[in-house]
C-alpha cells in the first residue's frame, strides 16, 4: 500500500511453492525491515521486486546504488550511507541490523549488492 501511494510499481512473483521451517515472525520481521527499506529509497515512478522461489526470497529496487565501500557499513547498527543521513530521506539505521541479526539467529544467509541495470540494490535471502 505504501509502495502504491508513493506511485512505485510493485510486483511479486511466487515461481513455486515454498514450506520454510523457521520462526514466522522472524521472517515476516526481516520481510518488513527489507521491504521498507526498499520503498523508502524507490523514487516515485521506479519499481520494486520481489521472487520467490524455493531457494531464495529476491528483493530488488532501482534506486542509487549503495558505494561498494559502504556496502561493509550498512550492517552495522546506526549506519546510515551519506546521501540518506537525514531522517526525511531514510530510517534510523537499524533495519538492516535487525535483518543481519534475526538471519543469522536462523541460520539464513543473504547476499546484498547492487544491480547494474537498471541501477539499484538487490537482497537476497537464501531459504536453505
């Protein structure tokens, strides 16, 4: 809904059916935190997009790219890249910790880098 208001395209792809064996609202919290992140830095107009198969849940979203050098940082609890430092333009620099945190509490691996085209970010949650 509020990927709608903000005029982003919005699209899910379920490619199977996928049973995960772990804590619901952990996942459903990492889900949230990488979600938000996403429309928080989707430009009106871009789009966000997620897949599910059964070996990952896909998340990418065109937006500026994070620096490879402060790819390491965001992770880290308060980090905030600098073109989002003000808290209009983003979060207070936990969401990404608590998705750090709560993968690894589930024994979930990730990969999160940037895309080339078009530019933006992609996370990627491995289910097993």
């Amino acid at each position: 809904l509020i990927a709608k208001a903000k005029e982003i395209d919005f699209s899910l792809s379920i490619q199977e059916k996928c049973v995960l064996h772990t804590s619901r609202k952990s996942l459903e919290r990492i889900l949230s935190n990488l979600l938000s992140n996403a429309v928080s830095y989707t430009k009106p107009g871009h789009k966000i997009s997620v897949v599910l198969t059964t070996q990952h849940i896909k998340i990418e979203n065109e937006c500026i790219p994070i620096a490879p050098e402060k790819l390491s940082h965001v992770f880290e609890p308060f980090y905030r890249p600098d073109f989002s430092r003000d808290r209009k333009d983003g979060g207070n620099g936990l969401g990404l910790y608590i998705v750090d945190t709560l993968s690894k509490a589930l024994k979930l691996s990730y990969q999160f880098q940037a895309a080339e085209n078009p530019p933006g970010m992609c996370f990627t949650l491995f289910l097993s």
